[in-house]
C-alpha cells in the first residue's frame, strides 16, 4: 500500500516536472510530449514495478529525481 501511494506521488511528481520544464524553463522548446516509459526503482519501501517516466519526443527533459539508468532513490 505505501509503495503504491509513493509511486503515484513519484510519477505526479515529474509529471509537473515535466510540464514546468516545458512551459516556465524553456518555452522555446517546441517540443511534445510522448507517453512515457516503464522502469524499475528500488525505493526504502521496496521496488516499484513499473515506474511511469514522462518522456518528450526530443529527448530534451530528464528529471532531476534520478539519475538516468539509475535505479535507485537517492
């Protein structure tokens, strides 16, 4: 249950991200959202199978959550 509650907060979470990158940070950017992609992430509450990332059809936003291919919370 709490692995749940953390995944949805996690994936709210750089959705805003996402979303502030794109519209306050680099308005310029014309760029579009593109679905997302599914990964595993070891938290201290246990894995989290699969973790939704919002991903951009450039390749332009990374979160600032993880580290790319990291896989573990920091």
């Amino acid at each position: 249950m709490v692995r749940e509650l953390v995944k949805e907060k996690l994936e709210v979470i750089m959705k805003k991200e996402m979303t502030n990158f794109f519209d306050h940070e680099h308005p310029e950017l014309k760029n579009a959202k593109n679905g997302h992609y599914k990964r595993p992430f070891d938290t201290k509450y246990g894995r989290i199978d699969p973790l939704h990332v919002p991903r951009d059809r450039d390749n332009a936003f990374q979160t600032e959550m993880f580290q790319p291919y990291g896989r573990q919370q920091a």
